[in-house]
C-alpha cells in the first residue's frame, strides 16, 4: 500500500513538473505576438541584401550606416518600454495580479534585445573603426532629442489650445499612420545629421593628420 502511494506520489510530481516545463515553452513561442518583429531592423538587412554585393562606395555606406543608425533607435526605444513596464509588471506578479508567465515573456524580450543591440555594434564596427563604441551612444541621444521635441510640441498644442477660445479652430490630429509617418520622417532627419556629422568629423580628423 506504501509503495502505491509512493508511486502516485511521484506520478502527480511528474505530472506537474511536465505541465510547467509545457507552459514555459509555451511563453517562448507566445513571446513574438507580445513583441512583433523591429521594422527598422528587417528594412536594414533589406538594404544589406540589396547593396551588400554592390562594390563599397559612399553612396551606398551613407545608405546603409543611415539605416542602421534608425535599427539602433528603434531598438534603443524597444529596451527602453521594456525596462521601463518592469519594476511595475514585477509589483503586479508580487501582488499575485498577473502571472509570472507575462514577466517571463518581458524578460525574454529583454534578453533578445540586448542580443540586438550587440550584432548593432558589431555591424557599426565593420563600417567605421571604432564606431562600435559610440553608435549606441549617438542613437539613444537622437531618441531622446526626438522625444524631447516631440513633448515640447505637444505642451506648445496644449498652451496654444488653452489660449484660444472654444470656436478657435484647431489642428486637425494626425491618425496613427499619419503620427507613424511624421516620427519615421523625423528619425530619418535625425540619422542623417548624425551621419553628416560623423562625415564632418572623419574630415577634419583627416586634414589634421595631415
């Protein structure tokens, strides 16, 4: 009688070690609808593909370190909501209203990202020498410029809206595809101010050497 409760007992261990190992397989393969593919990222290895075989000149550097200037923002903004929705998504696991299974899926998230932002780097090294160890740097200070200008528009909308009278009329506002659009046509702006930037800077190194 012993023994059968022995191997029931381990039968139910079993069991319920099989349905965790289960679910936590399941988090992985659930974690791509939580966090949907990087746009800027697959438009890159597009221009990569598309120039990758082409012989190296400016025309097609400038492209492609643009392009990757815009991945490592989009990226940078990626860690940034998912660092930023932690400290809360663990309260809410502590407090018992959520599962783990969400923060295993942030954390997951966050490891990928981080794995992102290291091939960023070594994909700048390979144009630029040393380029590596600021491109993250430079990036993360154009998505905070951006942000900035952005929240410094809105309180500029808000105080003109504030001033004017009821009847006033008011700018139209934008749809999401017309706000996606404004903020791409912004990064791409800001990519290519760093890039000129690092051209200016290549430049004056070079007449100084000599």
């Amino acid at each position: 009688m012993i023994l059968i409760v022995f191997y029931l007992i381990a039968f139910l261990c079993t069991f319920v070690f099989a349905v965790k190992y289960y679910n936590s397989k399941k988090v992985v393969t659930l974690d791509k609808e939580w966090f949907p593919a990087i746009p800027e990222e697959e438009q890159y290895f597009a221009l990569v593909e598309q120039y990758g075989d082409e012989e190296a000149n400016a025309q097609y550097t400038k492209i492609l370190t643009s392009a990757l200037v815009k991945r490592a923002m989009a990226t940078i903004t990626r860690m940034w909501d998912i660092q930023k929705e932690k400290p809360s998504l663990n309260q809410l696991v502590r407090e018992g209203v959520v599962g783990e299974n969400q923060l295993q899926q942030l954390t997951l998230a966050e490891e990928e990202t981080e794995a992102k932002l290291e091939d960023i780097q070594q994909e700048a090294e390979c144009y630029k020498d040393g380029w590596s160890k600021t491109i993250l740097q430079e990036s993360a200070q154009l998505v905070a410029y951006i942000r900035q200008q952005q929240q410094r528009s809105a309180n500029a909308s808000a105080k003109n809206s504030a001033k004017s009278s009821p009847a006033a009329k008011r700018t139209p506002k934008l749809s999401p595809e017309e706000e996606l659009e404004r903020r791409k046509a912004e990064a791409d702006r800001a990519a290519r101010e760093l890039i000129e930037e690092e051209e200016k800077s290549k430049k004056s190194k070079s007449k100084k050497s000599k």
